[in-house]
C-alpha cells in the first residue's frame, strides 16, 4: 500500500470459486461478504459483480467484490476484525484462485 493513511482505499478481492460451489453456497458467501458492512465499522461500502470481458483475459477469475474504507488504517482494521476474520476463513474454503489488491484511487488528468 501507499505510504500514508489518509484518503479512500478501494479493497478488490477477485476470485475463481472451486469447482463444484452450488449456486446457493455463492448467494450465501455473497450475501456473508455484504453483510460485513453492518459488523465492520471501517467499511464504509460494498459492490461486487462477475466477469463481462469480451477479452478474454480473466485467467479463470470470475468474480470481483469491492470494499471501500476511508484509510489504510480502516482496511487493517477491517483485516483484523472477528467479523472479517470469521467470514475470511469460510469464504476462502471455497475460493480456488484469489488476488486481492488494496488501491487509493487517483483523478483522471
């Protein structure tokens, strides 16, 4: 990360789930991940979506959740809380392939 704490970070998990995740199983991890804005106070926000590429280059990568928090601070807050922690290990359990990257987004020149 970026020196500093100051200014919104965006937190981007992208993730290839296991063969084999029901599509209920999904709802619920999706629904666990949203509901972590409520339990986790440096959350400020979540999205998430699926791939729509017509490149091509997802490398098996299929969904993209995005978290905001207002700081560094916030996102190791976040990193550390029960709450997090807890949903972390069962979503992980499901995940075959995950890159996670934290960003302070930048104005366009």
């Amino acid at each position: 990360m970026a020196a500093g704490n100051g200014g919104v970070v965006k937190h981007l998990v992208i993730v290839q789930f296991k063969e084999g995740v029901t599509p209920e199983r999904l709802s619920g991890l999706i629904s666990g991940y949203a509901g972590l804005v409520d339990k986790v106070p440096s959350m400020k926000a979540f999205h998430w979506g699926t791939d729509v590429s017509i490149e091509n280059m997802h490398q098996g990568f299929t969904h993209v959740f995005e978290s905001t928090f207002e700081s560094t601070e916030g996102v190791k807050e976040y990193v550390y809380h029960p709450a997090h922690v807890e949903f972390a290990n069962d979503f992980l359990a499901s995940t075959e392939k995950v890159l996670i990257i934290d960003f302070k987004p930048s104005a366009a020149n």
